[in-house]
C-alpha cells in the first residue's frame, strides 16, 4: 500500500479507513473551523467517541499486511491465467 492508502485504526471501534479516505473526511468536518483533532467513526457515528486523533494516526499493521498478501496473491493469479510462471524471466524481444 502507499501511503495515502495506509489503514488508519480507531481506537473506540473495530473499524479502519485508509488514511486519504480520513483526510478527506476530517476536512469535511473542519467547517470554518480552525482546529479539529478527533473525529467519531463515519461508520459508527457515535458523536461521544474519538475514535480517530488526526495528529497521531495509528496504522492497522494487521490489516495492511492482509491487503499486500492479498495484492500479492492477485497478482500471481493474473500471472498465472495469462501463461506467466513466477520462475519465468522475461527477455527484451
């Protein structure tokens, strides 16, 4: 994953969002304001909780290690279905 697409974990709730989706949330809600540190879940939307610090975005190491294995994974499947073998190498014609 890169990072804008880095899984950002709540700390009142299950839920992740990739931290783009996160930013452009939390600039949602900032309405003329001139600070916003938490925001509530998008999910959850329990307005008591702050469930996200934008200051100190925790990463969901759990999840975004999911995600590259199963990028991985989808990649050696395309490979697969278009005739490539990872042990091939590929040669300029």
């Amino acid at each position: 994953t890169d990072n804008q697409r880095l899984p950002i974990k709540s700390a009142t709730c299950a839920h992740s969002l990739c931290e783009e989706c996160l930013d452009d949330y939390h600039a949602s809600l900032m309405n003329g304001r001139s600070t916003l540190r938490y925001v509530r879940c998008p999910q959850c939307n329990d307005k008591t909780k702050k469930a996200f610090d934008i200051q100190n975005k925790v990463v969901d190491f759990f999840l975004r290690e999911y995600i590259n294995a199963e990028k991985e994974e989808v990649g050696l499947n395309v490979l697969n279905l278009i005739g490539f073998a990872p042990s091939m190498e590929l040669t300029a014609g």
